[in-house]
C-alpha cells in the first residue's frame, strides 16, 4: 500500500514484480518498472522519467501521468491492463508484447515501432491522442469466442499508419474490430495497408 506521504527519488527504478501494490493517494518519482504483478490504485502516478512495462497489470482509477519528456515503455511478452488511462505530455513506445484486458485508454503520444507484431488479444485499445504506427510489425487483433480484440479511435484521436504492414488475426472466433470516432490515416509507404481474416 502506497498511501499519501510516500515519496519516491534518485535515479534508480522502482519495480513491482509480484503481488498486489496499490497507489492510495497522488505519487510521484523518477523512473518505475512494472514486471508482474498487479500495480493499481485510486491516486494517480506521475513518471518524470521513464516507466518500462514488462509483464504484470495496470489497473485502476489513479492515471499514469507522464510528464514532458517522459516515455513509457511497452516492451514485454503479455501484459495486462484493467480499466486504466495512460495521461499527459510524454510519450508511450509499444515495440513488442500483448495487450490483453482493458479498456487502455492512452490520451498522450503513442508509437508502434519496430519490427515485432503488436498483438491485441482479447482486449481493448482506446486512441484518444496521436499514434503513429511505423516499422515493420503487423497489427494482430486476436479473439476468442465470446471475447473481443477493439481498437478504438476516440474522438479528437488520430491513427497514423506509416508503413505497408497488414492489420490481421491468428484467430478471430470472437469480434475483431477497429472502430474509428476521429482520424484513421496513411501517410507513409508505397504499398497498401491490407487487413487480413485468418
């Protein structure tokens, strides 16, 4: 339990591995890691300078706020999120992983980048800011019967396709769907941008 008073400084991360930790009240510190485990919580966590999210869930109420310059890192095999928002001036970076559960709102820059698959399954993506897909990875969105794999392109949101890489499945039994309320674009790349049913 991190309730009102706790602070935390230097230049080192604070990493949650196992178990439950909630955020109780508004905290703030430099550098935080999220490897397993659940990490939730009512007060709201701002990262002046990077979160790297390898495993574990994000949950709760409590926003992640990045500041200016901040980035916060997707970059682990499955992750998990509750009902949860991702805020501010920094910046998310997805370069490799699957995103199961949600709602994930991400209302702050968004990059899809590199050259691993990005993987929705059975879950959901909300755009409420500028992404940017660029690399070589496909889009999957994956789901099993009775479940979901949605992105939704909120209102104000913009999705910026800059490659030729496809939108696609490994298995589809439930409902696949990209659901657009704002700005679904192709700027970049010679090819076409396909969307596959397997």
């Amino acid at each position: 339990q991190l309730n009102a008073g706790v602070t935390f400084a230097g230049g080192g991360f604070h990493r949650v591995g196992g178990g439950t930790t909630s955020v109780n009240a508004a905290l703030s510190g430099p550098n935080f890691g999220l490897d397993g485990g659940a990490l939730t919580g009512a007060g709201s966590l701002t990262v002046s300078g990077t979160f790297n999210w390898s495993g574990g869930t994000r949950s709760g109420s409590g926003a992640t706020v990045l500041n200016g310059g901040a980035v916060l890192n997707i970059q682990g095999g499955a992750i998990t999120a509750g009902t949860h928002t991702i805020q501010g001036a920094g910046t998310v970076n997805w370069t490799t992983g699957v995103l199961f559960g949600g709602p994930l709102t991400v209302a702050t820059a968004l990059n899809f980048i590199g050259g691993s698959d990005k993987v929705i399954e059975n879950g959901t993506l909300n755009v409420a800011g500028n992404t940017t897909w660029s690399g070589t990875g496909n889009l999957f969105l994956n789901s099993a019967l009775g479940l979901s794999a949605i992105l939704n392109i909120q209102p104000g949101g913009v999705f910026e396709v800059q490659n030729n890489q496809n939108i696609t499945n490994n298995f589809a039994n439930g409902v696949s769907a990209i659901n657009n309320a704002g700005t679904l674009r192709k700027t970049v790349g010679t090819g076409a941008t396909t969307g596959q049913n397997r």
